[in-house]
C-alpha cells in the first residue's frame, strides 16, 4: 500500500519535469533566432583569411584565421577576427565577433567626416580628410572596405605606414572613432555650434 502511494507523487514530478524541458529549449532557439535577426542587419565583407599552423607534440594543428567588417551602410561598423579547422566557421566566428564590436561613427551630411584625422594601428598609419560632394572613396584595399561599409560617401585617404590588411583595417576604425562632430565639440566647450563653426 505504501508503495502505490508514492509511485503516483513521483510519476507526477517527473511529468513536471518533462514539461519544464521543452519551454526552456524553446527559449533559448527563439533567443537565438532573434540573435540571427540582429545580424542580419548588416553587410559583411571579408578583409583578410590566412592558414595558420601550430606546431604541437603531436605534429602540426593547422587552422584558419579570418578578419571580417561588418556595417549597416549608416554609420555603424565593426571589425571581427575568427579561428577555426574550416575557412566557413572560421568567417562565421570573425562576423560574430565584428557585430559584437560595431560602433557608431558620426557622418556629416550622410556622405563624410567632420576633420582631418590620423589613425594608428601597429606600424599601420591612416589619413583621413574630408572632401567635397561628388569626390568619392578615395581609398584602396581593406581601407577603402572599411569606410563603404560604414556609409562614407566622400573622403580621402592615405596610407603613410604599413599596409598590412589587418592593421590597416584597424587604424581607419581608430581614425573613424577618434571623430569629433561639432555639436559633441561645442557641448565640451560649453558652447553653441555656430560659435564653433565661425
């Protein structure tokens, strides 16, 4: 008797339990899908992919390593590194990690910069100038990826250290958020815009 009174208690629990599991695996697949929607607001674009081998007691472990920026074309922009055995996983990785890092950039008039400014990254070093409507990217290689994916119309540009891809990569996002608009300047200063400006 004893028995068949505690059978039903736990048979009850373990419904329970059953019960629960599900509702937390759907959780996490719908915070997942809606991960997969945040990203799939922006463009990316592969800067660098090398082969890169570890030497191990065991012999050598080869893998892959990718450099992507990601932007959404209006001011946002990231840059990612990712590893992995396979050149996929390892750009998925980098795209991953680049939207975890997007910044906001301020763009004058939707199409450039508000000031000359210099960017470091390593021996890399990039210059970057404001330019007039209809004068275009003036860039080249993984600079020139960086700038059209964060929406810059017109700017010019120029490579006065290594022009490695990744470290150039770099040192135009340092440049890009070392931007200073002039409303952030004239709050700073404690003073109107059009005091700034004239």
């Amino acid at each position: 008797m004893d028995n068949k009174e505690v059978n039903p208690v736990k048979n009850e629990e373990i419904k329970k339990e059953n019960t629960r599991r599900p509702n937390s695996n759907m959780k996490r697949n719908n915070q997942r899908q809606n991960q997969n929607r945040v990203t799939d607001d922006y463009e990316d674009q592969l800067i660098a992919l090398r082969r890169v081998t570890k030497v191990t007691k065991g012999g050598r472990d080869l893998n892959f390593s990718a450099t992507v920026a990601v932007g959404d074309g209006k001011g946002k922009i990231g840059i990612g590194s990712g590893k992995a055995h396979e050149v996929p996983e390892a750009i998925k990785k980098a795209r991953n990690a680049a939207v975890k890092n997007v910044v906001k950039i301020d763009i004058v008039d939707g199409r450039t910069i508000s000031h000359e400014v210099i960017g470091t990254e390593g021996a890399a070093r990039v210059l970057l100038k404001p330019a007039k409507a209809g004068t275009g990217v003036i860039a080249g290689g993984p600079v020139r990826t960086v700038l059209e994916l964060a929406g810059i119309k017109d700017v010019v540009s120029k490579s006065l250290g290594s022009n490695k891809k990744i470290n150039s990569s770099k040192a135009t996002m340092n440049a890009l958020t070392a931007q200073r608009s002039a409303a952030h300047v004239a709050k700073l200063r404690g003073k109107t815009v059009e005091e700034i400006l004239g």
